[in-house]
C-alpha cells in the first residue's frame, strides 16, 4: 500500500470512529454498551456519479446506520443484563426480581403477571424425581441438568404481558451443583446455574440471540467474581460454544437444538474433570506440575512481563505454554499453576493481576537470577 492511500484510510478510520462514539454519546441508554460495543458493520455505500451521489446523500445515510446498529446494540444489551433474568412486567432486566435469591436457586419460569419465578435446585430435583437427587448432598455433588423450551417457562404469563416482543426467552438450561471454593463461615461451595437463550428484537425487526448466564456466588455476589478464587469456570468452555452457535443461529428453530448441546457439553466436561482429578496424583509424581520449570522460566522472563496478584502481593512470573509462578518478595517459591489464556486475561482484566513496577520487578529479577547461578 503506498503512503497516499495509508493516510487517508488512517483518516476515514479516525472520523468514523468520533462518528460512532459521538452518536454513541446523544442516545439513551448509552452506558449499557459503552463498555462493551468493539465493532460495527457499516453498510452505507457511496455512490460516485448519478442520482445520490455526494457527501449530503452519503452522511445522511452513514448517519442512519450508525444510529440504527446502536440503537440495535442497546436494545439487546437491555435485554441481555448479564446475570439478571428479563422481567416481563418491570419491562426491563435491572429490577429486584430479576436476579436470584440465593446460589441454590435457578430459574423456574414466569408468573402471570410476568415476574421471574426463582425455585431451590434441590427442591427441583426432588420434584422431578431425578434419579440422582440424593448426591446433591455428597462431596463432590452430582451434576444435574434440565433442559425447557419457552412454551414450559412462559406458559403462565397473561396475554397482557405478552405485548412485550423486545425480548422472547427461547430457552434454557438448569444445571447444579457445580463445586466452588468456598472459606470458613461462607457456607456449603456448590452453585446452581441457569443459562438461557433468548431472542432481542430491533425497532427494524433485526433478531439478536444471545445466551445468559444466572445465579449468585455463595456469598451472594455476581458469578463474574468466581474468577477470583478459580482459573477456570466449570461452564467456562460449554458456554463458549453455546455462545457461538448462537450468534449464527439464523433463526429461533435451531435454538433448542443448541440449549440441548449446551446440556451434554456441561455433563461430559463434568465427566471429564472428575478423570482429571483421579488421576492428579500420578501426574504430580510423573512430574507434570509446572513448579519443576520454574528456575528455567526465571532465567528468560523480562521486568515488565512479571506481574503483581494484588490480593496477596506475590511476583507472578510468567513462563511457557501457561505457566504461572508465585513468588514472595523474598524469593520464596509459593506454587506453580497452569492457566488458560482467557483466564490470565479475565484476571488482569479484573485488576486481580496488575503489571509490576520496576522498583518490584527489577530488585527481584537480579536477586534470584544470581542465586540461579551461584556455584
């Protein structure tokens, strides 16, 4: 590319950019996907000769596609609240029946009226007569999970209720116990978990699906905060792909079909992590933790790769394929651990990892680079 067309795609892109974020900043709603909109597709074209053509024609069209993929953006974004369940009669997803009372309950359908209706997982189950009811209560629990279409869950709802077409709940999965850390006095570490699927419809009649994530952490927090005790969610890798069938869904038919898979993903990663576990002592004896890389990492990392984990003030040095190395500031090695990508990023993105200062960095590089190598 010569120099001429860099500089004016840099330019376009520039004015394209304070385009979307002043329109961004003019509508209503706007805070609900400040954070969160990294991209839009235009589709204004620009007509050269003839009928339309000109900077007038062309801005006001650019105009009303921005405006209408924002709108659009934030009209799902007030459908989909992440961990809150849509409430038909508040008419929105921020009110203080849309999230659930506690860790064991999930998502049982609609009132008539339109209000969330939330049911102890447990009690589901022995409702239901599931046949693995009684290992809730072991550690480590079973994993149970029901699979509902929108008939099931909105089959009360009054018809005054059902004007509301901004959002359809197409359906969704319910799903417990899942283990979580817990400390002393926070009560037993398990969760139940409602993942649904649900439909947002544009003021143009563009449909969004989009996946949901409901349920509370032992302590009654958001599940968002389980990042800072786990590096991997037990869902973690089901909902992904859930969340990916989803966006190319095309239409509400395939829905079900998808919440289904959800179901058996959830269910064989649940088999698969309990092989894992019975075989963590041959793997630490066959010399597979990552502790045994640690001195081979230290000699090869830079001062700004080490990070600091604020909730302990250890040195995290970074090393190969996911290796993760804690150290006090003395120089004591604490643990080794293996972590995903998605997982040391959601934890810097938290500010559970921050960058280490030189004054940190540096002192400690030297110190145990030297021990590294002293006869």
């Amino acid at each position: 590319m010569d120099e001429r067309s860099r500089l004016l795609g840099e330019r376009a892109f520039e004015a394209l950019s304070r385009l979307i974020r002043e329109r961004l900043s003019q509508k209503a709603g706007a805070h609900l996907v400040e954070g969160s909109l990294d991209r839009i597709v235009l589709r204004a074209g620009v007509t050269l000769r003839g009928p339309g053509a000109g900077p007038g024609p062309f801005t006001e069209a650019l105009v009303a596609d921005v405006d209408r993929l924002i709108e659009e953006a934030i009209e799902h974004a007030a459908a989909f609240r992440p961990g809150q369940a849509y409430c038909y009669r508040c008419r929105g997803a921020s009110c203080e029946h849309a999230a659930a009372p506690s860790h064991r309950h999930v998502f049982a359908g609609y009132a008539p009226t339109g209000i969330p209706r939330w049911e102890d997982f447990a009690q589901l189950c022995l409702d239901r007569k599931h046949p693995d009811v009684d290992r809730l209560f072991v550690d480590p629990p079973a994993l149970v999970a029901f699979v509902s279409e929108g008939a099931e869950l909105d089959g009360q709802l009054l018809d005054a209720f059902r004007g509301d077409a901004s959002f359809r709940l197409l359906a969704q999965v319910v799903a417990g116990f899942f283990p979580v850390r817990t400390r002393d006095g926070e009560g037993r570490g398990v969760v139940a978990v409602t993942f649904q699927a649900g439909a947002s419809e544009g003021r143009r009649g563009r449909t969004r699906h989009g996946l949901n994530v409901l349920g509370r952490t032992p302590q009654g927090g958001p599940l968002d905060l389980l990042w800072e005790r786990h590096d991997v969610i037990p869902w973690q890798a089901a909902v992904g792909w859930a969340q990916s069938a989803l966006r190319t869904a095309g239409s509400d038919a395939r829905v079900g079909a998808i919440m289904r898979g959800l179901a058996r993903r959830l269910l064989h990663d649940r088999r698969a992590r309990d092989r894992r576990t019975g075989h963590a002592d041959l793997r630490h004896r066959a010399g597979a933790r990552p502790t045994r890389a640690a001195l081979s990492d230290l000699a090869r990392v830079r001062p700004e790769d080490v990070l600091v984990d604020e909730r302990n003030g250890t040195l995290v040095v970074p090393g190969d394929r996911g290796r993760m190395h804690f150290y006090t500031g003395d120089g004591k090695l604490v643990t080794s651990v293996r972590y995903s990508p998605d997982a040391i990023a959601k934890k810097r993105q938290l500010g559970l990892w921050r960058p280490s200062r030189r004054e940190e960095s540096e002192p400690f590089l030297t110190r145990m680079q030297a021990k590294s190598v002293r006869p």
